[in-house]
C-alpha cells in the first residue's frame, strides 16, 4: 500500500531480537511491530529456524503486510523455517492463545485478541505445537497410586520442602539448577544464564506464596521443584482469590525420581485447599507432556494455545 513503509532496527535492542520491525501507515501510525531472531534461534531438524516475537497488529490489512516482511527478512537471513509468536526463546512469552474457553484470563496467562490466530493461518502458517491449560475444582483428590510413589520416594531420602523467602537467592540458584537439567530436553529449549533465569523471578516477587512453591530434595541436593502463584486477576476483578496457577514442574531426568512431578503437583493442590483455595489451574502443558495425562484424570481443558510454523525454502 502506498500509504505504509516499514522501519527497520539492527542496531542493539533491549529485547535482544536481531532486529525490530514497525509499520507504519500515513506517516506516523503505527500499526503493527514485531521482533525477529535468526541469530542464536533453537536447533530444529534440517532448518535453520528464524522466530517472530513481540507481535502486535491493528487490523488484518498490517498483520498481512507485516507478517510477510517478516519473512522475507528472515528467509534473506537464511532461515528455512520461521516459528511465531516467540519472544526471542520459550523462557520468554510465546504461543498465540487460540481457544479462549469461558474461564476468565488468569494471572501470568498469555492473552490475545480472538482473531490474531487467523492471521497466521491466512499466511500459510500452520500449526507446530499445541497447548492447554486445565482447572481442577477438587483440590482435595488425590490419585490413589501416588501413595506408593510418595512412599518409594521417601524411602530413597527424597524430601519436600516450601521456599524459603528469607533465603531467595540461594533459592533461586537451586531451582536453577534443576530447570537447566530438566528442561534441556523440551521442544525449542534454549540455555538461559542465571542471572537472566534470576532476573525473570525477582519482579514476582510480591506476588509470590511461599507454600505455594516446592522444593525436592535429595541428600540436600535440589532434584525437583514447583513453581505456582495465587490468580491475582481475580483480585483485579474484584473477586476473592480461591484459585492457584501451578506454572512449573521440573524434575531432574533420572529414573528414580520417576513420579516427582505428580506427587509435587498432589502435594501442592493439597497444601492450597489447606489454605482455603478451591481450584487449581495446570497452565499451559504441552499436548505431549507426559503430566496432561495425569492432568486428564481430574481436571478439565479450559484454553487452548497454539506455536505456528511456515516453511520458507
């Protein structure tokens, strides 16, 4: 349109992407922007993958235009493949939110307007990865078969502890160290740098309960955490907060802490009905992440998330 030109920065940005893209239409208008990466992106089979991130449209005309520049841009990098929306790695903001359900957006949740996912699709995108968020309203359930996991486990010295505020930092490092381990084999995964990982979590701070977030352990050594936070959204909409976001799990690849994850989950949902909390949210769990099967038992899908990919050779 002869109306629009793009802007173009290379140059150092505070959001680390490669480079920034804006369109603006009669002059000064912006109506559309994103980030792209085709630096340092994450290994995938036979491509050298490009990301779009940071992306915000005013209407379907900009995402049109601005979505195939982004291309283009990224393709003239030598990127085979492009991934959208991903803010630069998965440890920042990605997937596009694509089944919106009837439960009201809950804190820390990815929100979009209804139809962005359209325009992926209508640029030929199509879908890389999928994800759901599921509420359990009976916080008190537990599955019968975590008895003997639990049992197992702490016959082996596994132990379950709270975090420690007093003591975050040190906390933070030891949590650390069992999401780099953990995490190494998840899809897209990227190495974080401490200070970086440290730096996600201070701001949460004030939000954070600490009996809301576990700790394993074995012979005083982190194997295991998991990370949930009150929905303070409910709070913002005048309701009382009867509901958790049970955001993380990691537990470290060995045989033996087989069962881990659930039993934190269990244990987690048990120690918020203690509480007085009355629902729990699993958010955003990959469809093949073992844990949605646990998941599936007791608590019912509520959003949808999608990860978009389009070949470019």
């Amino acid at each position: 349109m002869s109306n629009e030109k793009f802007l173009i920065n290379k140059s150092k940005l505070p959001e680390t992407a490669d480079a920034n893209l804006v369109l603006i239409r009669n002059d000064n208008d912006i109506v559309g922007r994103c980030s792209l990466w085709w630096k340092n992106t994450p290994p995938y089979p036979n491509h050298h993958l490009g990301l779009i991130g940071h992306y915000t449209v005013e209407d379907a005309a900009a995402a049109d235009r601005i979505l195939q520049h982004a291309c283009e841009q990224l393709a003239a990098f030598g990127c085979t493949m492009v991934v959208a929306p991903v803010d630069g790695n998965t440890w920042q903001s990605y997937r596009l939110l694509t089944e919106r359900g009837e439960q009201p957006t809950f804190f820390l949740e990815p929100d979009h307007p209804d139809d962005w996912h359209c325009h992926f699709l209508d640029r030929g995108f199509t879908t890389l990865a999928h994800y759901t968020s599921a509420l359990n309203t009976n916080l008190s359930y537990v599955e019968p078969r975590l008895k003997k996991v639990a049992a197992r486990l702490e016959d082996a010295g596994v132990q379950i502890r709270s975090l420690n505020l007093q003591r975050i930092e040190d906390e933070l490092h030891r949590i650390y160290t069992v999401a780099i381990a953990s995490f190494q084999g998840n899809f897209l995964y990227t190495h974080l740098k401490e200070d970086e990982f440290t730096a996600q979590y201070l701001p949460l701070l004030r939000y954070l309960k600490s009996e809301l977030i576990l700790i394993a352990e074995h012979d005083g050594n982190p194997v295991g955490f998991l990370f949930a936070i009150p929905d303070w959204l409910q709070a913002q909409r005048g309701e009382n907060i009867n509901t958790i976001i049970i955001k993380t799990v990691a537990i470290l690849p060995k045989r033996i802490y087989a069962g881990l994850g659930n039993l934190l989950v269990a244990k987690c949902q048990a120690i918020a009905h203690q509480l007085g909390y009355s629902r729990a949210i699993h958010a955003l769990m990959h469809d093949a992440n073992p844990s949605r099967n646990l998941s599936r038992r007791y608590a019912q899908t509520i959003r949808g998330y999608t990860l978009f990919a389009k070949q470019l050779i």
